[in-house]
C-alpha cells in the first residue's frame, strides 16, 4: 500500500479499523491521524508514535528475502509501525494505560506535520508521562535529538565579459574558499548527561551563472548545520554567522532561512531510563531531527528507540530483519507492561 | 527598430532598400543577410562586415545625450552599421572594389550565424583580398581573436544523510578546491608578431544539490576558456583538462562541450597593415572571439576595426560618442580610397 507523505488515507483507514476492533481501545481520527488510548485507571500514561509515510519511492519493490523485508518505508518506519499495531491489539493486561498514535506527513515539511496537527487540534489526545517515537534506532534508545538549520550565503561580484575578467568580479569564484571552509569544518561534539551528539556542517547546494561568456556577480550556497541540544537554533545561526564572516563583504548576505529545534536527552526520566536499560545497549545521542522535539515542546518526556538501521533510512535498499522486529517487540512490549 | 538576434528581418529589409537605391550596387538578400558589392574593375576587392543583431534588451531606451548615442546595441554595433551604409551611398570614387556585408544573428550560438548561413549558400559572394569587421575596437584595430572553450567539470560524490555526512562524499565540497584553483589562474600572455593576447579562465556556472537533508553526490562546474591564436582549440582543451587533473578522480568527468577557433594576427598583409597605420595607434590583440575567426577559415586575411569601447559591449548603459564615429568613418573611407 502505498503511503508516500500526503498520500496516507488508504493506511491511516486501515490501521483505524484494525483499532476499531479492539475493545479496549478509544479510537479517534483528526485527518490522516489515528490516536488509540487505553481507558483505564492506572496513573501512569505511556505514549507510542509513529509516522505513516515515506519518502518518495516505488512501493511495488517490497519483498521479503530470507529474514528481511526490503523496500521503501521498510525501515523507516513501516516494520515498527506492524509491531505498535500487533501490541495494540495484545489483550495482555498492563499496569500502565497506553496512548498509541500514528501520523501523517513526517518526512516533509515540518509544518505539514501530522503530529503537529494533533498538537493544535487535539492536544488532549498527546498527553503522556513519557513518550516512545518508534524511528528507527537499531533497537538503542536514542535520546533527544539534533536541530537542523538551513542558511543561505549569497555572494555577489560584478559581471564583465569573460576575456576581460579584470573588469568585473567573478562571485563563483568567491564560493571556492568558502566551500573549502565548509570541507574543512571539525565537528563538535558535545556530551549531554553521558549522550553524545555530533554536529555536522554540509552545503547542500550551489547555484549561480549567468552566461558562458559573461563573468557571474552572483553565486549562491545553502548550508545544512545539525544541532546539539545544548545550543538553540538562534544561537547555531549566529555561530555559523561567525563561522564564515571573515569570507562576506559587506553586499554578501547571510540568512537563516529555518531550522527545526533540537531536543535534549531527558534521560533523567525514570520511564526513559527503565527502557533503556531494558534495551542491555549504550543510550546514543539522535543526530538527525526528530518529532521528539515536538513532544518536548509539549513538555512531554519522550526518546527515539525503534526498530531498523536508521542509516539505511531514506535509501532505494532499505530493510528491516525479523530479529530486529522482535527485540524491539520483546522491549517496547516489556516497557508498556 | 528591435532587432534581437533571431528579429533581424525588418533591419535588413531597412538596409536591403537604401542599398538598392545606389546604382553602382549589386545587392543580394540571403535570407536575413544583406550583401552589396560594387561591380567595377579594380584589381583589389575589400570587404566591410558587420552583424545586424543585438543582444536581448530594450531598444526603446535609445536615445541621444550630447554627443553621445546611448542604448541598446549603440556601441556593438549600430553605430558602426550607420557609418557602413553611408560609406556605401558616398559617390566618391575608388581605386578599389568593396563589399558591403549585413549579416544576422552573430550574438548566438556560431552555428546559427548569418556569416556562415552566407558562406554556405554564397561563398561567392565573401571573396575579397581582405576584410574589415566593424565590431567595436575603439577605433584602433584589433587584429585576429581568441578563440572561445567552454569545458564542463562533473564532480561525483556519495549521497548519504547530512546528519552522518560520514557515510557518504560531499561533491559540492570538492568544488571547492576546483573553485580556488580557477581562481588563482594567471592568464598566460602571447605576443605573436608584437601583437600581445591575454588568455582568460573563468567558471561560469556551477550547480548541484538535492535536497536540504542530502548530502549531494553530484556537482558541476561549466568553464570559460578564453584561447590565444598560437593554440588550437584541441590544444587549449588538453592543457585545461591538465590543470585541474589532479582535482578529479576516476569517477568525475572532464569533458569540452564546444569551442570556436582563434584566428592569428594577420597583420602581416599589406591591407591590413595599411589600415593599422592609419589609425595612428598601436595594433592590440582581440581578447574576445569574433568573425574574423570565420574569415581566417574563409582564408580571407580580416581584422576587428570598429568604433566604440568593446568593454561597453552587452552593457545596458553602452554608448558611441560622434567623435568615436566620426574617426571610424574617416579611417575606413582612406582605407576603401
């Protein structure tokens, strides 16, 4: 079925009526949005998510080799999504009322998210003591998450015709030092309550000309900086703004054009640190963004830990393996318990 | 009257008409080109070219401050066209023959110019013992012109997450050496007969990216490449291809996409030189690529000699002084005396 974001309805009605079946469970639908929550009288209320779509990609190659499912969305995040589906629907009794929430429109814009949609309409459907987000994690929890901030340098110059250069000022030529600045960045790493994260600098894109014959007065560069929890986006931007300051004259411009917040560890949590100690594994640090940051905008306490390699989300050969399903069955499954 | 490359057909018909009412002319119309040629019995024909069309603007904009012409296509080359077709309507007699040539869409790509279109169809009508072309050299000649390259550098990389760019290559990164390189190019400067060319190299164009979050796989770099008359096409491409060599692996691509061929000095034929002389100002090589490279291929001995700044040429504020269009026409009506 396919469930390329904005295109989730066919999966969202099945995995509603899958729910509706279940006794215990209240099931509302906001959109493409299907929230399932226990109605009972335990105090504590544990929140799993999860995101229904993909990134683009042909969903007609998915196929099971051996041990594996391979294909689009099989890692990110269709395999956690079958295993939050078969837990729902285990009439084991808990000690604990569980919320289970699958979404819409992940993997685009975050605006377009599903789970904010459910923030601004339904906030009272979110609230939990803590949180799991079933993203892939390789079965670690993988605590917080990394910002992600976009920034456009624009570098001007002045057009001449290309046999007298000298004439004008080429801007392209002005992005050579500065894309060598970018290859040379050391990444920082910063260590958060024992989780380590990695910052990342990459320019993610280039542009400029204006004709073979005529030197360019504009050349452009946008940069892609990932975030430790322990600086806000406003403060990554003005670092970055100093980090390639002394490369601007005064008509360069320098521009954050977005960025999605960072998330810290919030391993202090006793729920979080029950699971990942039930794991056995080393709490890592989310280098990516995830919607972590949205719950922890809604004070919710939340953490990644799913099934699946996350390095191989968003690739034409992603997978997911029968092992990797069930240890992240056996521990999400003793954590709601 | 507009007259963009492409739209030169009232132009023509415009010149084709005040031609015709010159009884010691022959005139022939080839599609959008104008031809006239006197039909005496003078040993010597010379031949007078000049291009109808202008690059894209605004010819509204054209007016007249002081003594200057100012406006679209003023300086390359309408200014020297009115001095061509007043010559061609002055009685005055001549102990030479000459022939007027009109020609469209020469600020095009070469393979769509009017100069070829006639020297197909009516090679005939180009044979001369030498030739002038009116492009703007500020009323000194000009002699031969640089030939023109324009390479494409293709950079691979590996996509990869821009949260682990350690898992892939940034191809955009690499650019960066590539870029600094170009950068720091020192024209090699050719002195053939006392006539000096400096050769230039420029980037043009660059492009690459795939999406904010991806770590592109992919860069390219389009190169200008302006070559002096003692080089072939093939050789300046194979010393370009050397300079940057040690940038590009096996992966990446070095590729020339066209080139149009230098044309040497030529001074040392007796017209021409005679014409240079009688400007009074030392000979200087053509930087840019011009039709006296077509003429060199018709093994017609022709040299650059117009009035205007060619630096003004394709500018929106470019213009031609009286003073500039009166010398052009004083010196090539001694020259065609």
């Amino acid at each position: 079925m396919a469930s390329v974001s904005g295109a989730e309805a066919a999966l969202a009605t099945h995995v509603e009526s899958r729910l509706r079946a279940v006794p215990s469970l209240d099931v509302e639908r906001v959109g493409d949005n299907v929230v399932a929550s226990t109605r009972g009288h335990h105090a504590t209320r544990l929140l799993v998510a999860g995101h229904l779509d993909t990134v683009p990609g042909d969903p007609a190659t998915a196929r099971i080799e051996g041990d594996r499912l391979i294909g689009l969305g099989a890692c990110d995040m269709k395999g956690s999504l079958a295993v939050m589906l078969e837990l729902a629907e285990d009439p084991t009794p808990r000690a604990v009322e569980v919320t289970w929430v699958f979404y819409a429109r992940e993997e685009i814009a975050r605006a377009q998210s599903g789970l904010l949609e459910l923030a601004q309409l339904r906030p009272d459907l979110l609230q939990a003591d803590a949180a799991v987000l079933a993203e892939p994690t390789d079965g670690a929890v993988e605590a917080g998450c990394q910002g992600s901030l976009r920034a456009l340098v624009t570098l001007r110059g002045a057009r001449a015709h290309t046999a007298r250069p000298y004439t004008g000022r080429n801007a392209i030529h002005r992005l050579g030092a500065l894309l060598s600045r970018l290859a040379s960045y050391e990444p920082r790493v910063v260590d958060l309550d024992g989780v380590v994260y990695t910052e990342q600098l990459q320019c993610v894109a280039v542009e400029g000309g204006v004709a073979a014959n005529v030197v360019p007065d504009l050349a452009r560069c946008t940069i892609n900086h990932r975030v430790a929890p322990d600086r806000s986006i406003d403060e990554a931007g003005e670092w970055l703004r100093g980090y390639v300051a002394d490369l601007l004259d005064d008509d360069d411009v320098f521009e954050v054009l977005d960025g999605a917040p960072p998330a810290p560890p919030a391993m202090g949590n006793i729920r979080l640190a029950a699971l990942a100690a039930a794991t056995g594994r080393p709490v890592r640090g989310k280098v990516g963004w995830t919607d972590v940051a949205t719950f922890f905008e809604l004070d919710i306490p939340a953490t990644n830990f799913g099934a699946g390699d996350p390095r191989l989300a968003h690739r034409s050969d992603e997978y997911v393996t029968l092992v990797q399903l069930d240890d992240f069955a056996a521990a999400l499954a003793a954590w709601l318990r």
